[in-house]
C-alpha cells in the first residue's frame, strides 16, 4: 500500500503525467512512421517467387491488420475465443469444428497428439512419452517429408508402407493415426479416396496435409467434405492471414483433443505452439475475405502478370517463355523461362543473382536452376509485374 501511494505520488510528479493521451499520439506517429527495415540495413524485396515462409510468405490485407489492432487493445478469455472463432470458421468452410493453430506445421503437432491422448489428462500431461500409449503413425514411403517433424515430435514412430495390403498388415493396437501429405499424392500407390476409406475400414483417425492446396478456391471446402479426420492447412500463404496462423479442422472430438494440447494449457506438447486473439482474429477475417475472392477473376490476372512479363523479353533472341500450372500445390501460374546461353550469354542461376542485387531487388521462385528461371506471380503487388519486366529485360539484354 505504501508502495503503491509512493508510485502514485512520484507519477503525479511527472511533467507529463496529465498530458499521456497526446504525447501517446504523438508517439505513436512517430512509430508508424520509421523505417524499421533501413534502420536495421535489412532490404525489402519484389516477392516474384510466392509463398514461402523464407521470405514472409504473403501479405496481410489491411482489413485483417485493421481487425488485428482492433482487438489488441482488450482482454478476453482465450479459451472461449477460441473455441468461438474455431466454430466460425468451421461453419465458414462446412467442416464439424475447427481451431486456429501456430500455421500448418502446428496443426500437425496439435493434431498428431489429438490422435494420441484424446481428452485423456494423464495422456496429455505424459507425451512425448508414449510408455502405455498409442505411439505409431502409418505413412506411405513416398510421403514421407520435411514437415513430418511436427508430427513426429509427439514421440511416434513413423512405420512405412507402399500399397494398401502392407497398410493394412502395419495396423496394430499402438496405431494412432495414418498421415497422407496431399502434396504428394502423386508418388504413393494410395490415393486420397482409397487412404480415407482405409482409415474407416481400420478404425484408424486420417490425417492430411493440404498447407500449400488452397487454390482453385473451393478446395478448402472439398477437404472438409473428404473424409479425412483431419485437416491441415497455412493461414499466411495464400489465404494471407498472419504468417503465424494455421487451421486445424475435422472430427468435433479430435479437436476438442487437440486444443487440450496446447496453449494456453502449460504443460502441454504444443504449448510453444502459441497463438493469441491477434492471430485468432486475424485467421477469421483474412478467411471471410478468401472465401470472398473469384477464381476467375485472379486467374485472368495472374495470367496477365505472366504475359507481360514474357512480353518485355519476347524479342530477345533464342528466348522461350512457358506458363506453367503446379497440378497439386501452389495451383497458380508460374512464368518459366528458358533461353540459349551462346545467345544471351548469362546462366539463369546468375541472372537471378542479379535480379537480387538489383534495384529494386527481387527475388525470383526457388524453383529456378541451371536451366531455368521461374517467376511467381501471385504475391506481386499492384505495379510490381511492369517492374519484374522492366528488370529482367534489363539483366538479358545486358548480356544478348
Ligand atoms: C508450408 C507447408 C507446411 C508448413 O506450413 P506453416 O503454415 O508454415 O506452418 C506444412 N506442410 C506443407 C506441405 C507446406 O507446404
């Protein structure tokens, strides 16, 4: 008490203690205004690649920003928020429920230890250790990959298999859940139908990843519909939400589990997997403003993004230009060019150096190599197609 009158006291003191509203504007301001990436030496650059975390993936619109500052300045019982926006979201993409995750890599670990635990308190306290509990996961050889690390941090064993038979012979009483990368649907012998009615026949819980399969719109909506237990996708890729955010959704009991497994419980698997209301909300609005976007419309502008680009370097002899479509994945086009290095006399790897170094830098999709040098279009701003153009003629014509 004493001490609080003191603090009282020596505020009251303050020159400026009555003056906080427009000395907090001012300062304000002042924040909004500086530069932090120069401050720092850090140098922005075009994004002609696409959604990679690397390079911060996407942009937020300013309506999901506007929703983020907004709620930032109230307190609200966490819990209950989330368990709010996961029905919204839900209903917003006609899954059963649905909660918002640390991005897609979250939702693996989140729905991974769902699998394991259920809403069993001693499970939940007690992974990675899998003493007693269910501790294998099913996946196809071919699908084995990177982001399987979320999943295989809850302490499972990863047990391979190529055709339907051998997964149905790996099935044993420690299987937790059978895990299908829709990516690389592609490489394995089981297809998604064939994986989803399998778990069913097993009475094992499915789990697919779809992080980066959001395009052409409407899929989000198919994979709530597809029978898969558990979905995962991004929410800063290419639904632009906070590069932080993710959404898990599927079976109401599976993510009831899994929201038991992370924040804000403490002692829990995925407690560093945090997300707060800003996230929360943020996931909400950018997925209203997604689900709001036509098709059509961006097709015909990442087409355009495209043509202009090949355009600016048509002339250039011994130059081919090609728009490619990624089947699964990134379903976007992608400008690929091509050209006879005795005619224009620089390697693609060093043109996209250049392209770097240049002013304004951009960088271009990793996908390029020896032989090509491929453009993502879609995370360009308005202008930025005419400035990639401009560059990337600048940089063969050098050497032409
Ligand atoms: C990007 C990606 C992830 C990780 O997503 P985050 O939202 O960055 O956590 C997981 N799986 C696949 C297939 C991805 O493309």
């Amino acid at each position: 008490m004493a001490n609080r009158r003191r603090f009282l006291q020596a505020l009251s003191t303050l020159p400026l203690f009555t003056k906080i509203g427009p000395a907090a504007s001012n300062s304000v301001q002042a924040y909004a205004k500086r530069d932090y990436f120069a401050e720092l030496g850090i140098r922005p650059f075009i994004n002609a690649a696409g959604t990679f975390t690397v390079m911060t993936a996407s942009l937020m619109p300013a309506e999901v920003m506007a929703a983020m500052e907004k709620v930032s300045r109230q307190f609200v019982p966490l819990p209950k928020l989330q368990d709010t926006v996961g029905a919204k979201i839900a209903s917003m993409i006609g899954a059963e429920a649905a909660m918002v995750t640390s991005g897609a890599a979250g939702a693996l670990c989140c729905g991974t230890a769902a699998c394991i635990t259920g809403t069993d308190q001693k499970a939940i306290l007690q992974i990675p250790d899998l003493t007693g509990l269910k501790n294998e996961v099913i996946v196809q050889k071919n699908h084995r990959y990177g982001y399987d690390h979320a999943v295989r941090a809850c302490g499972v064993r990863m047990i391979e298999v190529e055709t339907a038979g051998e997964l149905e012979r790996a099935r044993t009483d420690r299987t937790a859940m059978m895990l299908f990368a829709n990516f690389l649907e592609p490489e394995g012998a089981i297809k998604a139908g064939e994986f989803v009615k399998l778990g069913k026949k097993l009475g094992v819980p499915t789990f697919i990843d779809c992080a980066a399969d959001v395009t052409p719109y409407g899929r989000l909506q198919q994979f709530a519909k597809s029978g898969f237990d558990l979905v995962a996708v991004s929410g800063g890729k290419a639904i632009c939400g906070p590069q932080s955010a993710g959404i898990l959704f599927g079976r109401k009991d599976l993510i009831e589990a899994a929201k038991l497994n992370t924040s804000p419980y403490s002692d829990s698997i995925a407690r560093g997997m945090k997300v707060n209301k800003e996230e929360l909300i943020g996931m909400m609005v950018a997925l209203e403003l997604f689900l709001k976007r036509d098709w059509d419309a961006d097709w015909k502008e990442y087409q355009m993004r495209a043509k202009l680009i090949a355009d600016s370097v048509s002339s250039l002899s011994g130059i081919t230009t090609e728009v490619e479509v990624p089947e699964i994945a990134n379903h976007v086009p992608h400008l690929h060019l091509r050209w006879d290095e005795s005619r224009i006399r620089i390697s693609p790897p060093d043109a996209k150096k250049a392209l770097l170094a240049g002013d304004p830098s951009i960088e271009v999709n990793p996908a390029s190599n020896r032989n090509e040098l491929v453009i993502g279009v879609w995370m360009l701003q308005p202008g930025e197609a005419q400035i990639v153009a401009k560059r990337l003629r600048e940089v063969l014509r050098a050497n032409a």
